[in-house]
C-alpha cells in the first residue's frame, strides 16, 4: 500500500483519518489466562464470556491487517520466573489465596513463558510480529514498544484486546500521551463487566476524542477491503 494512502472512516467523535502503513495493529493481553474457560481470569469469579466476544472481530481485523501488510504488535501481561520485576504491592493486591507467581490451572500465573500467559491459538502472533511482554497495565510502561514504533515509523495506533477499561484504557492514554492518534474498535475489545465496557469507549471518545476515536471493526474491515 502507498505510504500517502488517507483512509478515513466514520467514528466517534468525528472521522478517524489515517495513512495504513503508519498505523499499527496493537492487540493487548490475548492471553489463555484472561480468556479460556479454566484460566485464571475465570477463577477469579470472572465471566470469560464477556471477552470471549472479542476473538472473532480481533481475528478479522488481525487477517485484513496480515492481508494488507501492515504492522502489527502484540503485548502480554506478566513477570520474569523470578518475579524480581513483580512490585510488591502488585503481587498482595486483592488479597487472593492465589496471586501472581502462584501455581494456577494453566501453569505459574502471569509469569512469562508459562501456558496461561501466552496467547490465545486464534490469535498467535507470527514470527514477524513483535510480542512485548509487559509488567504492567500500559503497554509502554518499562518496555521497548515506543522504540520500535517509532523505528517503524508508525505515527497511529488501532488499539485492541482486553480490558477495556484497565490494559487498553492506560495503553491508549500512554499512547496519546507520547503523541500516536489511537482508534479504539468497539468490538474488539472486552471487559469483564458491561458498564465498564460501556464507560471505558465514552471515556476514550468524550470531550472531543480527549484519548482518540472509537467505532466498530467493520468501519476498518470495508476500508481495507
Ligand atoms: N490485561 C489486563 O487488562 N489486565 C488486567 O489485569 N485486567 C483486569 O481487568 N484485571
């Protein structure tokens, strides 16, 4: 696709114009542990099904993305078997029996390359994608993600994944603070808990896109077409 290619879709709070080779897919926390029936997400008392709703829009948005050969990135939550990167106030937050680092269903949890941490099959990362493993919520936080988008030269973002209001919502503000134009799919992304899903897009979208643009995958999926 030609680098002087404006595309521009309808969105939320006005058009969402942008150059596709500039502007990336960033798909946030896809992992086995926040998603599949059994993991640690659900043994939390969590509902799955309310992130499980994402799968199929992120496939399809993440196929149209691959078919065009346009940047895409992956992240993951989760610590060094060590944990020497695990705060400590994080690691007794919620007052869990079981808490990060401890044996889950699915493996150590949220400790880099345990099964629960990794990501969902529909959605495995190509050899040619870079995955950045992250301690924290936001994607940027003490990790390399703003060094390889701005050695790609990527200036937009197309951010997506789970949740909404936590991993995604500090991703975008990170990213809107570093100076990227984040559109934010509304079915691609999930929380556990409908009026946060709800609040979580209003608040990306409100005061005039004070953190950048939402609207519905299909709105990127007919201009990729
Ligand atoms: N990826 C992400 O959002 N991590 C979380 O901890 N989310 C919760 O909703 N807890």
């Amino acid at each position: 696709m030609k680098t002087d290619t404006i595309i521009s879709i309808e969105a939320e709070p006005y058009p969402f114009e942008f150059s596709p080779p500039t502007c990336a897919l960033l798909i946030i926390d896809m992992q086995r542990d926040f998603l599949e029936p059994g993991g640690f997400g659900e043994m939390l008392g969590n509902d799955v099904s309310q992130l499980r709703r994402t799968i199929e829009p992120n496939r399809n948005l993440l196929a149209a993305w691959r078919a065009n050969g346009l940047a895409v990135i992956h992240t993951r939550e989760g610590h060094r078997p060590d944990l020497t990167d695990l705060p400590p106030a994080k690691k007794v937050r919620g007052r869990s029996k079981t808490c990060i680092g401890d044996s889950g269903p699915m493996g150590r949890i949220l400790v880099r390359g345990e099964a629960g941490h990794d990501i969902i099959p529909e959605l495995y990362p190509l050899p040619t994608e870079p995955v950045i493993d992250k301690p924290g919520k936001g994607a940027f936080f003490a990790t390399d993600l703003h060094a390889i988008l701005q050695n790609r030269g990527i200036k937009q973002l197309v951010v997506t994944g789970v949740t909404t209001e936590v991993c995604v919502n500090t991703t975008v503000r990170e990213a809107n603070d570093r100076g990227y134009d984040c559109l934010v799919p509304s079915d691609c992304v999930g929380s556990y808990f409908p009026e946060f899903q709800e609040m979580g897009l209003k608040m990306i979208k409100a005061q005039g896109g004070i953190f950048g643009w939402v609207a519905p995958s299909q709105a990127l999926l007919s201009a990729l077409a």
